[in-house]
C-alpha cells in the first residue's frame, strides 16, 4: 500500500538525528511568479571546501584556499579547526589557514553536532596525531547515516576501533595498503585519502566515490607533493609523503549542485538564465535528464550555460539517483519541483537515503499531486499549479527545492528554518533577488 505523505515525514524524523537550532530564526517569504531573467555566477563547492578545509591540517605552514563559498557549514569548520589550534584569516571568498600549531583534542558535541561533513577530519588528525576523539556529528536530516564505512576503512589501515555510545575515539597511526570501502562512500573515501597523503608508502583505495568533489580534495594533495593515480575513477592510488609541501594555494571547485538548483529554477519560472562558472562535465547525467524532459539548455563553448525557460515544454520523465557520474541524490528535491511542472507521471527513484522524501509532503501542501510509493520511490503527476503557503526547509536540498516551488508558484509563500539552505548555498537570496525574485530574508 503506498504510504502517505505524512508518515513519510514522520518516519524521516523519528530516525534522523538532533540537529543544534543556533542562532535566531530564519525565514524566506517570496512572492512568485516572476520569470527569472540575466546572469547568475556559480561559486566555490561546499561539498570540496569541508574536506579541503580538513586536508590543511596534514601541512605545516600556510594554505590559501580561494572561491570558499560564505556558509553556516564552511563557518562551522573553521571554528572547529581553530578550536584545534589553526590560525584563520578570511578575506571574502579566500581563507588563509595556519595549522602549524594544531593540537590534539577532543571535540566536543556542540561543535560537530551542527555538521555532518566535520567527520573528515577523522583522517587528517589519525595521521598527524595517531589518534582522534570527537563526539559523533550531526548535519541534515536524511536519515540514517552510519559511520561504519570510515571505521572499517580505517580498519584496513591497521586503526584500533575504540568507539563508544557518545563517542568517536579511533588509535594508531595510519599504514599503507589496500584498503576496500564497504560502499561508495564520499567522505569516507576522503577520510581515506587524507589519511594516505601523510602516510608513507602506496595505499589502494577500492571503491572510491568519484564525485568532482572528490576529485578536488585528490588535486589539492598532487600540488602539495603527493602522487595520486586514478583520480575521478573508483580505484585511488596513493604515494604518502613524510610532508606536504609548504605555503600553496588551491582554488576550490566550483559547485555543481548550485548550478544545476539554478537551472532548475531558471525552467521552473520559465525564465531565461546564463549560469557561469559551472563545469558541464560535472552534470552530465543531470543534464541528460533536462533533455528528456524537455528543457532547453544550452552549454556554450565558453562554459556558460543558457537556460531558455520560456519555451520549455515539459514532459514527465524517470529518474534515478545514483554515485556520481548517476544522477546527484543532491539534485533529486529541486529537479522534482520541476516535475510537478511537466505533462504526465513521472517517477522518482532514491537509491541513496531514505529521509530525501519528506520535501514532497511541503510540496503537497502547494498543491502538488503525488503518490509516494515508499520511502524511495513516488510518482508526481503534472502539470500542476502551485500556490503560495508555509512550507518547511527539512534539509539543504530540500530547502533550495523549496525556494524553487515558491519562486514558480502563485502568491506569497513562506519558508521556515532557513539554517538549512544557508548551510549549503552561498547568498542565494542575493543572487535570485539580482535576477529578479521577489524574495525577502526576515529574522525572527
């Protein structure tokens, strides 16, 4: 029998994790609408910064990270790194990291409650210090999310597994081999690789996630001396180096996932958007979901791609998320926005959390029609006219999912727990407001 939308979100929040409500409440209200219309840049990746960030604990001297988009998560990160002993200096986009007089500490609940992606320092700190205590991090509200694939890799890299109830706690200095994922894990697969850099000797890492930011984290350590084979493939090949080579800079990726939300966005109001900065090689089977659907983008030879919404005719299609190259879990929200927006029944198929489901019980309530089938698969019938009303953020994609609802529906919507997309897109009211969204940021 399929399941109603509001057992959905029930399940989703009965097991997902306690996530910190710092700071005041935010909300959107946007008055939709109104086609969006001109130029968007694209910035620096969340999902490359945090391991980025983490990858500078391994050098000695200064690193000089530039395109680091301004985020609750990128903020969080470093507090965490500065409460280890890094010195940090921050001028706009470019972050200026000191981690020369890191210590070895237990990181306290508080802290890493408020970020998932805080468990890639396990690796960094396992080979700088031989051990690493942090309570076990929170983040977005997708579900169960396990820790078993670090352990288990860091297993095969002779690390002691003293692990408590409330507690990561993790012994010994890392030693080259080969190491196996039990999946294909993203952080998991950086966890290793930091580990290796710092660990002399050739470590096979098999069953790499492969996803661009990945790739990013891979690069940063070949400019601080370390050989790595196979990058953007699932078998990494890594030659530990004693030290990373001092005093360099790395200019972070730049975020697919935001390109593609905009191109979204873009097709849903039936706007006209150039999107720069983006890589079209990082959205391929994204993009080949827009062709099926019937949306008309166009990717220039200078990189730019050209969104012409206003003579899109949609149609319902499938979709099923997948390890990058697949379609981006990330993108599964957002592009089912879309969908309420396309002639006929369309199905969606989440392979990868079952908590990525509860947006479309906010979507219902604008008036879209969906059948969820079970907690990873719904058909969405369209097209259908939204219309404004109080809807929830229930997570980073969710959320900008959300945005993109409000800005193709009638009338004033109202977004609540804005924490969530502010950790995961940089000013984006800003930049819709640039492109003509009616969109207000209020505090409360």
């Amino acid at each position: 029998m399929p399941l109603s939308l509001s057992e959905i979100a029930k399940d989703t929040a009965d097991s997902s994790p306690t996530v910190s409500q710092e700071g005041p409440n935010v909300q959107y209200r946007i008055h939709g609408g109104k086609p969006l219309s001109g130029t968007v840049a694209i910035s620096g990746s969340k999902n490359a910064t945090l391991p980025l960030l983490a990858a500078t604990l391994l050098c000695k001297g200064k690193t000089v990270l530039k395109n680091v988009p301004r985020l609750r998560d990128t903020k969080t990160m470093c507090q965490i790194m500065e409460f280890l002993g890094a010195t940090i200096e921050k001028n706009g986009s470019t972050v200026t990291i000191d981690a020369t007089n890191v210590e070895n500490k237990m990181i306290p609940h508080d802290m890493v409650s408020r970020l998932r992606g805080s468990i890639v320092l396990l690796g960094p700190l396992l080979a700088r210090f031989g051990e690493v205590r942090m309570a076990y991090p929170g983040g977005c509200v997708l579900g169960k999310r396990s820790v078993d694939a670090h352990t288990q890799g860091f297993a095969q890299m002779g690390i002691q597994n003293n692990n408590s109830e409330t507690e990561l706690h993790l012994i010994g200095k890392p030693k080259a081999g080969t190491v196996i994922l039990p999946e294909f894990s993203v952080t998991a697969t950086e966890n290793i690789l930091l580990a290796a850099a710092l660990t002399p000797g050739k470590t096979v890492i098999e069953l790499a996630a492969a996803e661009p930011h990945v790739q990013d984290t891979a690069k940063f350590l070949v400019e601080r001396g370390v050989k790595v084979e196979g990058i953007g493939s699932h078998t990494l090949i890594v030659h530990g180096q004693m030290e990373l080579l001092p005093e360099t800079e790395h200019t972070v990726v730049s975020d697919y996932l935001e390109a593609g939300a905009f191109i979204l966005a873009g097709l849903a109001t039936k706007g006209n958007l150039t999107v720069q900065g983006a890589d079209k090689n990082h959205l391929i089977s994204f993009l080949g979901a827009i062709k099926r659907i019937g949306g008309k983008v166009e990717c220039k030879e200078n990189g730019d791609i050209v969104v012409d919404g206003a003579t899109s005719k949609l149609n319902g299609t499938r979709i099923q998320t997948n390890i990058f190259p697949g379609f981006p879990t990330d993108l599964q929200a957002p592009f089912g926005v879309l969908l309420t927006q396309a002639e006929g029944v369309s199905r969606i198929f989440e392979v990868l959390f079952e908590g990525r489901m509860a947006y479309l019980y906010e979507l219902e309530k604008m008036g879209a029609h969906i059948e969820v089938l079970n907690s990873h698969q719904a058909l969405i019938i369209g097209p259908t006219k939204l219309r404004g009303r109080q809807v929830a953020s229930n997570d980073i994609r969710a959320g900008v999912g959300m945005v993109i609802a409000a800005l193709s529906a009638e009338g004033e919507t109202v977004i609540t727990d804005v924490r969530y997309i502010e950790r995961g897109y940089d000013r984006l009211e800003e930049k819709l407001t640039a492109l003509g969204a009616d969109i207000t940021r209020e505090e409360g």
